[in-house]
C-alpha cells in the first residue's frame, strides 16, 4: 500500500516539474526568441544602421524596435510575476482546482495578449522595410 502511494506522490511530483518547465521555458520563452532572427535588440539596431540608409525611416523603425523590446519585457516581468503567484499558490497544498484554473486562465489571457501585441509590432516593423531589407534584417536559418 505504502509502496502505491509513494508511486502516486512520485507520479504528482513528475507532472508538477514538467508542468512548470513548460509554463517557465514553453511560454515566454517563444515570445523573446527575437523575431525567430536569433539577434538581440542591440544587434538589430546596428543592422538598422546599417541597412536602412534614411535617417527618418531609420528613426521611425528604431522607434517601433524600442516599443517591441519594451512590450517584451513588460510580459516577460508579468509573467514571472504570475509564476511566482501560481507556485506560491501549489506550495500551499490546499488551494483549491478553480484557485489554480483562475490562476493559469489570467495566465493564458496575458499571454495572448502579449502575443498578438508582439506580432502586431512584429508587422509594424516588417510593414516599414523592402523585402531585401527584412531579409538582410532577418536572414532566414542556415539548411542544416
């Protein structure tokens, strides 16, 4: 009986450490993997500068990059914000399902959100450049 029991609590324990590896790395971690380009805001940037030649439209982009990394860290910060308050939540052992439900739906809601405003920058951006200067921006992946 104990031997079942302890399969049970292992069972649980297994389930809670791959919830929250997908909940810390799956969600936030898809939004901050900069345009799927690989390069950081910095490095964007400098490519900026140096493929956009005019200085207005260079400008105007630079603004919408700025206002990308700051939507991106503003989610980033809420969401770790509401994993902390989820985990604070499971640790205390008797909240409820519908506590933990309300929990993950606000968490689902600000991801959403995150991602439509992050995809609504994405073609901002995109909307400002030719097609050689996103591809020169953003080249696609190597073939493996």
């Amino acid at each position: 009986m104990s031997r079942q029991l302890n399969i049970r609590r292992q069972r649980g324990q297994v389930l809670i450490i791959l919830f929250l590896g997908t909940l810390l790395f799956g969600g936030s971690a898809a939004g901050l993997g900069w345009l799927y380009g690989g390069n950081n805001y910095e490095q964007l940037r400098k490519q900026l500068k140096t493929h956009i030649a005019e200085p207005e439209r260079r400008k105007s982009l630079g603004r919408i990059l700025a206002r990308l990394q700051a939507a991106a860290e503003g989610h980033s910060e809420s969401h770790e914000r509401q994993v902390r308050q989820l985990l604070g939540l499971l640790e205390r052992h008797d909240a409820s399902r519908a506590e933990v439900d309300a929990r993950l739906a606000e968490m689902d809601g600000l991801n959403v959100f995150a991602r439509q405003t992050l995809l609504d920058l994405r073609y901002e951006l995109r909307a400002g450049v030719s097609a050689a200067e996103w591809t020169a921006l953003f080249p696609p992946p190597e073939p493996k």
